[in-house]
C-alpha cells in the first residue's frame, strides 16, 4: 500500500479523528503533506478498519 495526498485527503473528510489529528498537526508547523503521510503512516497502515475506509472510500481517486 503506497501513500497517495489525495486519497488521505478525501479519507480525512470522512473521518472526524483523523481531521482533528490532522489540524492538531498543522497546528504544530507540520506541513500538510508531512501531516498526511505521519496519518497514513501511524494509522491507517496499523489500523485494519481505517485500511478499509482509504481502499474503499479512496478507490477512484488517483494522485496525478
């Protein structure tokens, strides 16, 4: 499973835990894409029902 910006983009949208994480991050002075890929990282790779979600909420979306 490789990381894709747009795909975490549109998982986080639904998913209220992840979009908090995610504004707590940038709040820090985290970039939005170091943000994204510190998520996918830590918990959709470790986290089987949030794998599901980014397979299947992300499926038609492909980074250009």
């Amino acid at each position: 499973m490789e990381f894709q910006t747009t795909r975490m983009k549109k998982l986080i949208e639904h998913d209220r835990f992840l979009l908090s994480t995610f504004n707590e991050l940038i709040s820090q002075s985290i970039t939005e894409e170091e943000a994204l890929h510190y998520m996918f990282l830590v918990y959709v790779q470790s986290e089987p029902i949030l794998l599901n979600a980014y397979n299947h909420l992300t499926i038609e979306t492909k980074d250009s």
